[in-house]
C-alpha cells in the first residue's frame, strides 16, 4: 500500500538534528519505504544525512511518501511526530 500526505513543520528550529534523529529512530524495523519532499528535493526518511541535508525549517510543508506493507502504521507514527513538534 502507498500513501501520501504533507504535514507541515511547527517545531521553531525546523528539521535540525534531534528530530531528525527521531524521524530515523521510529522508522527502524519498520517495513515500508519512506520519503520525503520538500522544494524540489525527495530523500529516503530513513537516513538522518538526507533529512538534514533538506534544511526544511518551521512552516515549511513536507510530503510525506510510505510504501509498504505497514504503510498505515508508519505514516500514523510520522504524522504524530510532526504534530507533536518532536516533543520539543
């Protein structure tokens, strides 16, 4: 299953370091393929080097891509990150 959605980024700092550690430690073991888009650019959201590299900041909205067969339950999991700003 694939699904789509874009969040939009509420935490002050963006996409910095913790919760790009975050992104990357909620998605290990899961079975789906996530990516991100923002601007132009697409990453694979399992690695903390292509988040970073994105440089999203706060407001900025992120497409949000996962394929697989817990794509539910992984999206779930990312779209509650976000919501919550990363516990920031």
């Amino acid at each position: 299953m694939k699904l789509l959605r874009k969040v939009r980024i509420k935490n002050s700092l963006g996409l910095h370091a913790r919760p790009a550690t975050m992104i990357v430690k909620l998605l290990q073991g899961t079975a789906s393929d996530v990516s991100f888009t923002y601007r132009k650019a697409t990453i694979n959201a399992k690695s903390i080097m292509s988040i970073l590299m994105l440089a999203a900041t706060k407001n900025s909205l992120i497409t949000i891509v996962v394929d697989g067969e817990d794509a539910s339950e992984t999206m779930q999991k990312i779209v509650d990150a976000f919501e919550n700003h990363f516990g920031e």
